[in-house]
C-alpha cells in the first residue's frame, strides 16, 4: 500500500469560522429554489416532483434556525472574547519522524 506523506513543515492556525455566512447563503439557496418551483409549480406537477417545493420550504425554515442559532453563538463568543472569558488554544502537532 502507498503511503501519503504530509507536509507539516508549517503550522496554520485554523480557520475563525462561525458559520454564520454559510447558514445565509444555504438558506438564501432554498429561497431563490423556491421561489423557482413555485413559477414552475405546473411542470412540476405534471412530471410529479411537486415534492420539490416542500424539499424548499423545509430548507428555509431549517436556514432561518440555523442562521439564528449561528448568529447568537457568535455573539456570545465574540463577547467572551472581549471580556477575556474564552480561552483560545491553538494546537501545534509536531511530527516526530
């Protein structure tokens, strides 16, 4: 078996992502799919994927919660990080070989 190699010369920091961004863009995804099967809500039916509008509907609603749950995390977060309260490790792995 071929072995990977790693190259870990260099340490990054990890990315500072709170998922705030993703979770708008996702929902923002399911809204414009939705507006989109609602124009087209005959030829869906006629090809029986009318299922399609509920798929979007679902994704919105679960978007706003997720935008609301990702958007009060960061908040807290970002206060903790003001107040001192949060405490940040960044991990540095080391290869041995």
């Amino acid at each position: 078996m071929a072995e990977t190699k790693i190259d870990r010369s260099r340490n990054m920091a990890p990315l500072d992502v709170d998922g705030v961004k993703t979770t708008k863009i996702g929902t923002t995804a399911f809204a414009i799919a939705l507006i989109l099967c609602l124009i087209f809500n005959q030829k869906l039916a006629e090809h029986d994927t009318g299922w399609w509008i509920w798929t979007c509907v679902t994704g919105v609603i679960l978007g706003i919660l997720g935008v609301t749950y990702t958007s009060r995390r960061a908040k807290v977060y970002a206060e903790a990080r003001e107040s001192g309260d949060l405490i940040e490790e960044t991990v540095v792995v080391e290869d041995n070989e």
